[in-house]
C-alpha cells in the first residue's frame, strides 16, 4: 500500500486515518471509527508501566520549567542593571542565538524523529543549557554573551520536540492532547514555584540565585528524563507514524510536507505573527520595572512571571482537557485575542501593580498556545513519520516573529519608548487573530477516543459535538 506519497493525502490526513480505521474494524464508517488504545496503538505498553511513564514525564515537564528556555527575561535585567546593557544591545545579543535556533529547528527534529536515545538526548540538551547560562556571569561582555546564546539555542531546541515525541510514543495519538496539556500546565506551575522561590530569596541573595536555581533544576531535570522508562515509548508513533504503517511507502521532507499542507502553513505564518507580538512583552515590562525600580530588578521579573503562570497552569490543563470537544481554532483565537488586549492595558498605567497585573493575560496566551502548538501539529502530520521535523519547520517560522520581535521592539522604545512599543505589538497581534480567523481550519480530528473496543462495533462509540 502507497503510505501518503502524495500532497493530498497530508492535506486530507484525518479522513485518511477515519477510512483506514474502519477498514481495521469492521462494521464501523468513516468518520465514526473509534480511536482508542487497543485499535490504534499497537504495542502500547502495560498499564503499570505507562503509569510510571506518566509520573516520570509529570516530574521533568515540572522541573524543565527553569531550564528549557534558559535564564529567559533575567538575563536581559541581569544585563541591565548589572552591566548597564542598553535594550538594544540586549535585544541584538540575544538575537544570534534566535537565528541559530531558526534554521537549526528542522534538522533537529528530525534528530529526534531518527533517534532512539531520547532520553540521553534531552537529558543532554539540559546539561548544555545550564552550562552556558552558568558561564556568563565570568565573561558579560557581547560576544561572549552572544556566542553562550548560540550553544545554548541548539541545545535548548531539541528539548521541546523530545519531551513532546516521548509523550506521543508513550501514550499515542488519541491521549495526545490531554498529555500535552498536563505537560504544559505543570510546565507553568514548575516555573511559578520557581520564581516565587527566587521571588523570596532574591532581597537575600541577589542576582546570584537566579544562577543558583538553574543549577538545581538542571540537575533535577537529568534525574527524571532517566526515570522516563525506555520499554514505555513506542518510538514509531513518537515519531507520527500510525501503528502498523510506519515505514510503508514514500514520504516527503519536512519543509516539503509543510509547504503542500496548506493547514499547516496558515497555522506557521500566523503563529510567526503571534510570537512577533508576543515575544518581546514580558522583557519590556520586566525593563520597564527594573528602571523604575534599581537594584529591584530581579524581584519583579520574578513577579510578573508568577503572575503570568498563576494563570497558564489552569489555561493549559483547560486546553487540554477541553481541545478534543471545543476544537482547537476557538482556543487559538483566544490566545491572540488576549495577547492584543495585554499589549494595549501596559499603556494605561505606569504602577507596578498594574503592570504586574496585566501579566496574567500572558497566562492566557502562553498557555494556550504552549499547550496546543504540538496537538495541531499532529494532527496535521498524523502519519507522515515527521511529526518532530514538521514541528520544527513550524517552529522555525514561528522562531522568525520571536526574533524579530525583540529587534523590533528594542529599537522602537529606543526611539520612541515603551509605550508606543506595547501599542505596535498589539495592531501585530490584532492583525493576526483576524488572519487566524480568515485563514485556518478546525484541525480536530473527527475519530473519537473512547475505551477498549467492545464486541459489538458501534458500542462505545460517542459522537463529537455536530457529529450524526
């Protein structure tokens, strides 16, 4: 059999699977064939053994919270108010290691499509990421700082797709979205705790405890992705394939599969536009403070990262949970509808408060969008053996608007100041929800899951909201 040699079959993946489905379980139709462990997931591992799975992914998704992305906006106050960097030095430094994450996005996701060492690989990546977060107190000066952020950025990008292909393996398409949701709640619940440690010990410790707590969670962060049992990932469907398919027919590339899924082009441009809005805010707010405020920097960084992930914790289980009935579009729009009102309250108040206030509308666009990126990516790539790679293609546009994003909005508050830089990211935002609105499909796929498959055909089988 032919295994979606063709454009149209990505484009039309869903039906393809529902037909497919049904031919394995007779007497059920198109688009009302159960998705469910035993009818899909061949090979699954035993129930205690997906149970510690589970409780080992529960841990690392916790802890990576202060390691996936690196010191995140406390080396941009680091470099402020101990150095005297100006924004648009920041902002131009960090920018080396975007650009190196950009075009290294794809090939790495297929590094860990390929790869059965998953586990060495991420418990690798947060080694790396530490290291170079660790070594810039010794050198801030900008190349050193640049160059950190180079390594650092190839390292760091592997850690998503590994912790999201060792979820898929581990628990397969049809729990997918409820798993990715729980990674990314408890993803912002660990960096919450985090920052309401460093939030506390920082009048003590200064600056030097934001270093001091990568180190920990780093470490923590190795023990649990070897906790991860290697006999509990099913590395054909970490990698997209569907069970008892992979391997048969030809497929395209990554950015081959990307550019002829029309979906899944929609969904990367307007995700760029979401990160152009999105990513340079909370560095902004957290200057804004900083200036406002000397030698209190890192305290309200820490506050408005509390803030922002009291509120994802509860957005991202809330996606997780609910994607499979509400849709994923609703959820997204969502996500730009309030990245766009965020961006336009931090002009009307210059108090702390108010701005540490307006960041729990980061909570909700973060999110969303953390915990549903990797779900619409599957679903689009369901069976193409590229769900990592196409996840890096994706990301990779997506990475652009995160780049350009901080240039942007450090030259525009150069020039024209803080305020005028929040109102340009919102008009961005604003123009991207009515594209996302315009432009992109429901991408839910129509299978149900359900329980294990009953005697009778259509037991068990229960329609989705709008099915017959």
């Amino acid at each position: 059999m032919a295994f979606l040699d063709r454009p149209e079959d990505f484009r039309d993946g869903n039906k393809l699977l529902d037909a497919r489905a049904a031919q394995r379980t007779p007497g059920v139709q198109p688009g009302h064939a159960p998705m469910s462990d035993s009818s899909l997931e061949a090979g699954s591992p035993s129930a205690g053994l997906r149970a510690r799975a589970e409780w080992a992914l529960d841990v690392l998704s916790f802890v990576l919270s202060d390691v996936r992305y690196g010191l995140g906006a406390y080396l941009g106050v680091y470099l402020l108010t101990e150095h005297a960097w100006n924004p648009a030095s920041i902002g131009l430094a960090l920018s080396f290691g975007g650009l190196i994450g950009l075009v290294s996005q794809t090939p790495l996701g297929a590094m860990v499509d390929a790869l059965r060492a998953k586990r060495a690989l991420i418990a690798g990546a947060v080694a790396v990421v530490t290291a170079t977060c660790l070594v810039i107190p010794l050198a801030p000066r900008f190349w050193p700082v640049a160059a950190a952020g180079v390594v650092g950025s190839l390292a760091g990008t592997t850690i998503g797709p590994c912790l999201a292909a060792i979820s898929l393996g581990i628990v397969g398409p049809a729990r997918f979205a409820r798993r990715a949701g729980r990674n990314e709640s408890l993803f912002h619940f660990g960096n919450g705790a985090i920052n309401v440690a460093i939030l506390a010990t920082a009048p003590i410790f200064g600056t030097a405890i934001v270093f001091w707590m990568m180190g920990l969670t780093a470490a923590a962060s190795v023990a649990a992705a070897w906790a991860v049992p290697e006999r509990a990932i099913n590395h054909e469907l970490a990698r997209g394939f569907i069970p008892d398919e992979a391997g048969h027919g030809v497929r395209p590339s990554p950015w081959r599969l990307l550019l002829t899924n029309r979906p899944l082009l929609v969904f990367a441009g307007c995700g760029a536009i979401f990160h152009l809005a999105n990513a340079a805010m909370l560095g902004l707010v957290a200057q804004k403070l900083a200036v406002a405020h000397p030698g209190q920097g890192v305290a309200f960084t820490a506050a408005c990262a509390i803030a922002a992930q009291s509120v994802m914790v509860p957005t991202a289980a809330l996606a997780g949970r609910q994607a499979d009935a509400w849709g994923r579009k609703p959820l997204l729009l969502a996500a730009f509808a309030a990245l766009a009102l965020r961006g336009a309250l931090y002009t009307l108040s210059d108090q702390s408060a108010w701005l540490i206030g307006v960041q729990l509308l980061d909570g909700v666009g973060a999110g969303l969008t953390g915990a549903l990126f990797p779900v619409v990516v599957a679903d689009l790539t369901r069976g193409s053996g590229h769900f990592n790679a196409a996840g890096g293609a994706v990301g990779t546009v997506h990475a652009i608007g995160g780049i350009v994003s901080g240039a942007l909005a450090g030259e525009v508050v150069v020039l024209a100041g803080y305020e005028v830089a929040f109102l340009t990211l919102a008009a961005i935002a604003a123009l991207g929800a009515a594209l996302f609105w315009l432009a992109m499909p429901e991408t839910r796929p129509t299978l149900v899951e359900v329980g294990p498959r009953s005697p009778e055909p259509s037991a068990g089988v229960r329609p989705r909201r709008g099915m017959p």
